[in-house]
C-alpha cells in the first residue's frame, strides 16, 4: 500500500470515528430525554477525545462511551444544572443590554460582555477539566477559571476552531449531524490538553 493510499484510509478511519462519536452523543442524549441526557453524552464525548489527544486511539468507542456515560450520569448532571444556571445568567444579561437606555447602563455594557464571554469559555474547560482530573465540582469550577485566564492564546485556538466549525456547518449543515459535536469537542480537549500539560508541568492546580 502506497504513502497516498495508506493517508486515505486513515482520513476515512478518522472521519468514521468522528461521525460514530458524533452520532453517540446525539443518540445518548436524546436516550436521557435531551434534559438529563445531554450532560452525561457530552462528558462522554469529552472523555473519548481525550483519550485520542493522549495518543490512545485504538480504545472501543462504544463501550468507553457507555461506560463514561453510566457511570458520570449523576456527577455530570450536576455539574449541567451549574452551566444551566451559568447560561441563565448570560440569556439575563443579553435581554438587560438589549433593553437598555442611555447613560449609566451603557456604562456597564462592557463589564457585562466581559463577564459573557469569560464564562463561556469557563464552560469550554469545565467538560476538558471534568474528564481529565478527579475534581469536585467546585474544583472543577475553580480550575476551569483559574486556566481560562491565565492561557489567552489557547482561548484564541479554541475560539477559532469553534468558529470554523460553525461556518462550516452553517454552509453545509449536512455535515453538522454527522461532525459538529464530535469536532467541536475534539478541538476543545485537544487545547486543554496542551493546557493541561503546562498546568501539570508547573503544578498550578486549585484543590
């Protein structure tokens, strides 16, 4: 088999395992009625990329995920009611801009964008951080801040791929069903990793 013939076969094998992650995570979640499916699927998702980010790549996807899944069902849920509550907020400030007037709430339009954005990235680690370290959900909180901030251009890389993802899909949403999910997460936990790795290095880790 020649050099060209043995990258399209791995191309394919990866493209296979994307749209098989990819399905997993929707068909899980829709298996915990969206509402106390979605948390513990994505979890999983995040664990099986991670696994691709160390290097193991030959695990088997299915039973990696079901287990991930069974077993972080509760925690993971946990932690969603958080980021629900965290995307509340964000869904209260974005109705307070828009109806804002002139004078002092034009003042802290700024402060609250800020905010918007500092914890949605926050929410982008939280899934890395809950699969890689055995952490509370405060930890996990905490550690997800503490590394959001202190890592600008790994926020820069996630934003980029994130945002590349979604004007793919948005020009082919074919390809969303299929990769969307699984891409995203890839990207995400391939970043944190990095991160990750340099937290490790320089022992940074809030417990």
């Amino acid at each position: 088999m020649n050099k060209t013939a043995t990258r399209a076969y791995a191309a394919t094998e990866w493209i296979t395992r994307f749209a098989y992650v990819n399905l997993l995570w929707i068909g899980f979640s829709i298996l915990g009625l969206v509402v106390f499916g979605f948390f513990p699927a994505t979890i999983s998702m995040f664990a099986i990329t991670r696994k691709w980010a160390m290097g193991e790549t030959d695990i088997p996807i299915f039973q990696t995920f079901l287990n991930t899944y069974k077993s972080e069902f509760i925690k993971s849920n946990c932690l969603g009611a958080i980021i629900v509550i965290i995307l509340g907020l964000i869904v209260f400030n974005l109705v307070l801009i828009q109806n804002m007037g002139n004078g002092f709430f034009e003042v802290i339009q700024i402060p609250i964008y800020m905010f918007m954005f500092a914890a949605g990235l926050t929410i982008l680690f939280m899934f890395s951080v809950y699969v890689h370290y055995e952490l509370t959900l405060l930890q996990i909180i905490k550690n997800s801040f503490l590394m959001m901030i202190i890592h600008p251009i790994e926020n820069l890389v996630i934003i980029s791929g994130l945002a590349a993802v979604f004007f793919v899909v948005k020009f082919v949403p074919g390809l969303g069903f299929f990769f969307a999910g699984s891409i995203s997460a890839a990207i995400v936990m391939a970043t944190c990793y990095l991160v990750f790795k340099k937290v490790d290095k320089r022992k940074q880790l809030i417990t």
